[in-house]
C-alpha cells in the first residue's frame, strides 16, 4: 500500500526555527482565529507544490521571522525533505534525499515544481498521464497532464471547500473536468493507448540510462577524492566531530575565565576586531573553495556525458554513410551461367528506407543539440571557477594584510587567555576544514545512493509500464468491483452520520462523485449534508485503499474546520456560567462526535492532520499536539524558537 506520511514541518529564518512534527495517525492543531493554525496546512501544500505563493502580507509574523520552509515526509519507507523558499525563487523546490537533522550532509536536487511532482509520483508508483483538450475560445487542441497536484485535491480539503459546492475545487473549471481523469488515476481505471505507453517507456528507459551515465561520472570523482571506502570515511568523520566538540568545550571554559578577568582597553577591542575579520575573510576562502570544488564534479561528469554523446554520434554517422550516403553506380552484371547481362538494381534498394534515413538525421540533429547544450553548460561553469580563482585571490591578499595587521598588534597588547583562545580557534578551523573535506566525500556518496534509487523508481515505472501495455483496457468486471466497494464503504458512512442510504446513494461511475437521494454533491445546499457527502465519500477511498484498490491515493488526509456547519466555535469552561448561545452550540452533538470516531477509525491505517479551533475535551486531551493563540503564542512563537542559543 503506497503511503505518504509528513513527519516535520519547519519554518526557519536567519535567527528563527520552529519544528511541528505530527502524529502517524490523528494530529489535532487548535486554537483561537488568525493563529497559525490553517497557515500550517497552506504551508504542507506549499511544499508540495502549490502553484501560488503564501502571502507574506496577511502573513506578517512569518514574513518578519522565516524565509524558507522545509517539509520531512516518508514515501513508501524512503525519507525526503522538501525545501522552498518564501520570498524568492518560489517556482522552485529542493528535494533531499535525508531526514531533516542531515542536510548538511546531503546535495539537494532543485527542481522546477512539475518536476518534483513527478519524482513524487514515481516514489508513489504512479505514472502521469496526458489528457487532450479543447483550447479556451478555441477550437485548437492541447496537452494537459494529469499530476500529483490533482490527486491532491484529495487529500487536502481546504476550509473554504469543505461543506460547500466549491467541493475539489468544482469552481475552476480547470480543475474540475480533471477531477474524474485523477480519480481513474488513484484507481489505476485510465484506459490509454499503446502509442502513449510506449512513449513513455521509451522515456523513462532513457531516463535510466542518463541516469547511470552521471552515476559513473560520481563513481570517478569519488575516486579522485581517494574517498571509494565509505565506512573509512564515515569513522574519520565522526571522530573529527567529536574532536571539534571537545575543543568548543574547552573554548566556553576559557572565555568563562576570561570574562571574570577581562581587559577592557582600546587596543585589546581593536585586536579582537582584526582577529574577527581575519577569521571571517578566511571562512569566504573556505566557501568559495567548497563551491569551486562542486563546479569541477559538475565540469568533469558533464565531459563524461559529451564523450558519450561523441560517440553515439560517430556511430549514427557511420550508420548513415554506410547506408544512406554510399552511391553505387548502376552496372550490367555477366550471367556466370548464359553470359547475358544484366542491369543492378542494388542502388535502388539502397534508396528504399527513406524513413529510416530521416530518423537518423533527427537523431544526429538532437545529439549535437545535446552536446552543444552540454558544452555551453561547461563553459559556463568553467567561468564560474575562473571568477571564484580570482575572487579568493583577492581575498588572500586582503587576509595577508590582516595578518600583517595583527602580528603588529600581538606585539603591543596584552590579552588574558587571547593566545589560548587563538589557539583553540585554530584547532577547531583546522578540524572543521579537515571534517568538510571529508563531508564532500559522503555528500557523493549519498548521491549516488540517490542516483541507485533513482534507477530502481525508473526500473519500477518501466515494470508497470510494461505491465499496462501487456493489460491495456480496465476491465469492466475490475470497474463494477471497485464501484462495489467504494458505494459499500460509502453508505456505511453516511448511515453511521444518520442519512438514509436505499434511496440513489452510491458513487456515479461516470463522474466519479458521490450522490444522495438521486442528487449529486454539487447540487444539494445544506451544508451539514454537503460536508457528511464529502467526508464519507473521503472516507470510502481511504477504506477502499486498505483492501487493495486506490493506490494512487497517498493515504492522507488535511481537512480544515469540519465544525464549521455541525459543529461549535466555541466552549463551555468547568466552573464557569456558560455564555454559549443556542446558535453556538453543535447542531447535531451526535453527527460531531461521530465525525471525530470516523477519523480516529480511518487514522489506523492513514494519517490525517485536521485543523479545529476548539475540538472536545475527550479528544482534545489525546490527540491535539500543538495549541496556537493570537498574537505572539501563534505558530510563530518567539518563545518556541530553536536558534536562540546560536554559537
């Protein structure tokens, strides 16, 4: 069963982190209005590709504090970070392929957001598909795909959708005649042709191939790096970790002595000053050798590719002067037997694959696309390294001064414990340099570990691929079976939130919706019964998954307020009057109650985040991790900051 499970959201700045990590099964966020609580779901959507941005305008605590949001998630077992920024760049996200606490040791992939949908949809074992359609005020045809961001929809009920017509997004009708095409998509219902398929294996294996082209481009850069064994490198690494942490002791308990006998002079701030500025010159040369480091992996695995591409070139040439370009004149041919001639019609036979002719200068037209492209790319590169060169020039010069500067002051001043301190500094810049070295050795092995996943995902997608070709039309017999569990699962929820279930309830196999008593979710009014339609129907899917259908539903659920229209805003406090008017008291205290019995049954075997400002008591006191006020205790809390003992 393919499972999507978040495990941390993080939203950090340059002097604030904050960590909300959620339960595997039911996590209940409340609180008071406008104090966080929805923002953390907009921010989970964010990560995983929403195409507008957050608006930092009506977000004003998260704009003064945070700059970029991280999001921790397992997929199917696997561990990834996802990383985009809040202020620039947000077209982009960066993937790591760790838990959060080890980025530092990892590359990210930055990706544009249709690509990182689609590495997501490989990890689920789902294949995108295209879906023609009809031009706005036109009648031109186009390509649509249909990806992540709409199974999202169902997963993700936004408080605005819940209980209401605008139901998976029913007013953009954009999104709308997608919605039964991802449907089938969960389902694995798509019926596509063999054209189609085949173009997407034929992709996917070149994808493969690629791929294991920059893998043997890590392979040998590693082995430049001396750093082939792994487990060498990680026990030097770890043992320079802990020699750092020793010296840093050691630091804090000289400048605990020193600040007792501190010297306070003019010159002795002017000295610490220089050292200050001398040690931060020679963290710039260290940075610009690091990423100068990263443009020669880059340089050398993209020179692997361009011999690669030489060569397959030189072999389409040869392909087509052998075939194509090698002229035979026409010539009579003696008989051996009767002496008669005869006229050769070798040269017309030559001439005969006019299609494979074509197909071959297309493909020598993409390769020198291809290494053009490449070749452009490491001359970019290569100057990239040739301004880094001059740039740590400068800085050499420019710290030489410095040091000039400051041999002439420790000449003059005096300093209790500064030449202990220096000391001490020097030891842990050499250990941290040292240990960074050897970082650059694991950070490419954990990308080729990366790369190896990557292959096996491609590998996956070929198998199904294969598979689907070799099964092409669903069934109508597998549909009616799918049909049956959903309307089964389906009248079973709404019966337990007491509606009537023999009159025309089930799940329209043609709009792949649910209906009541003939009507569809679209056109009923009553909140109460729009939001009952929309949860069991959420509900049927998730049941379905865990008997094996629905696979491409990620086993997750968002939702938003869902006492909005049966349930209470507000609570009654022990010992005190009540103030609660009858129109703030829950419609149906039985349907609620049965609402939260719905999502603790379903979170067993899926996890589901749902927001509410004041859930009751009984499950308050189990499931609610975090609890926001307005203002400062929101979920930008100063107090619940994770930097404030920056070193």
């Amino acid at each position: 069963m393919s499972r999507l499970i978040l495990q941390k959201l993080i939203i950090e700045g340059i002097n604030y982190r904050r960590t909300i990590q959620f339960n595997k099964n039911l996590t209940i966020i409340s609180g008071e209005k406008t104090s966080g609580k929805s923002l953390i779901l907009s921010l989970i959507d964010y990560c995983l590709g929403k195409s507008s941005k957050i608006d930092l305008n009506v977000q004003i605590e998260l704009d003064s504090k945070c700059d970029q949001v991280f999001l921790e998630l397992k997929v199917n077992g696997e561990i990834l970070t996802l990383n985009r920024l809040l202020k620039e760049k947000q077209s982009k996200i960066s993937i790591y392929f760790c838990p959060h606490e080890n980025l530092d040791e990892y590359t990210p992939k930055t990706l544009d957001i249709k690509d990182t949908m689609k590495i997501l949809m490989n990890k689920l074992n789902i294949n995108e598909y295209k879906l023609i359609r009809h031009q706005k005020h036109s009648n031109q045809k186009e390509i649509d795909t249909v990806s992540f961001r709409d199974i999202f929809r169902y997963v993700y009920i936004h408080q605005h959708e819940l209980g209401t017509s605008d139901f998976l997004g029913k007013k953009s009708t954009f999104k709308a005649n997608k919605n039964p095409h991802a449907f089938k998509m969960m389902f694995n219902l798509v019926d596509v042709d063999k054209e189609t398929l085949n173009e997407q294996l034929v992709k996917v294996q070149n994808e493969i191939d690629e791929t294991r082209r920059e893998l043997y481009g890590l392979k040998s850069y590693l082995k430049d790096l001396d750093a082939i064994d792994r487990i060498n490198l990680q026990l030097k690494f770890d043992k320079l970790h802990l020699d750092i942490e020793k010296q840093k002791a050691l630091k804090a308990e000289v400048l605990e002595r020193s600040v007792k006998k501190s010297n306070n002079n003019s010159e002795n701030q002017m000295y610490i000053k220089l050292k200050s500025d001398f040690n931060k010159i020679s963290n710039e040369i260290f940075e610009y050798q690091r990423k100068k480091r990263h443009l020669q992996l880059s340089v050398n695995s993209k020179e692997i590719l361009i011999k690669d591409y030489e060569v397959e070139l030189k072999e389409v040439e040869a392909t087509l002067e052998l075939n194509y370009k090698l002229i035979i004149p026409d010539q009579s041919v003696e008989c051996p037997l009767c002496s008669s001639k005869v006229l050769s019609d070798l040269h017309n036979t030559v001439h005969q694959s006019e299609n494979a002719e074509k197909t071959l200068i297309k493909i020598k037209k993409q390769l020198n696309n291809k290494i053009s492209l490449v070749q452009n790319l490491v001359e970019k590169e290569n100057q990239q390294i040739e301004e880094l060169d001059r740039e740590c020039s400068l800085l050499l010069e420019k710290q030489s001064i410095y040091n000039d500067a400051l041999l002439e002051y420790s000449k003059k001043t005096e300093v209790p414990f500064l030449s202990q301190i220096d000391s001490i500094n020097s030891i842990i810049n050499r250990l941290i340099k040292k240990q960074e070295i050897l970082k650059e050795g694991l950070r490419i092995h954990h990308k080729i570990d990366e790369k190896e996943k990557s292959i096996e995902d491609l590998k996956a997608s070929e198998s199904r691929l294969i598979e689907d070709i070799n099964a092409l039309q669903v069934s109508n017999e597998e549909k009616e079976k799918v049909f049956n569990i959903l309307d089964k699962e389906y009248k079973n929820f709404m019966k337990r939130l007491k509606y009537e279930t023999s009159n025309q309830t089930f799940i329209d196999q043609k709009q792949m919706i649910p209906f009541y008593n003939g009507a569809s979710v679209y056109a009923h009014e009553s909140g109460g019964l729009l939001e009952c339609m929309q949860l069991s129907f959420l509900g049927a899917i998730l049941k379905s998954k865990t008997q094996g259908y629905g696979n491409g539903h990620p086993g997750l659920l968002l939702l938003d307020s869902i006492s909005k229209y049966v349930g209470t805003l507000k609570k009654e406090v022990k010992g005190e009057e009540s103030t609660v008017t009858p129109k703030e008291k829950i419609n149906d205290p039985e349907v609620y109650d049965e609402f939260y019995k719905i999502l603790i049954e379903l979170s067993a075997k899926h996890q589901i985040i749902l927001v509410e400002n004041t859930p009751p008591d009984e499950y308050d006191l189990l499931y609610t991790k975090y609890t926001f006020y307005t203002g400062e205790r929101g979920l930008v809390d100063k107090e619940k900051n994770e930097l404030t003992d920056i070193n």
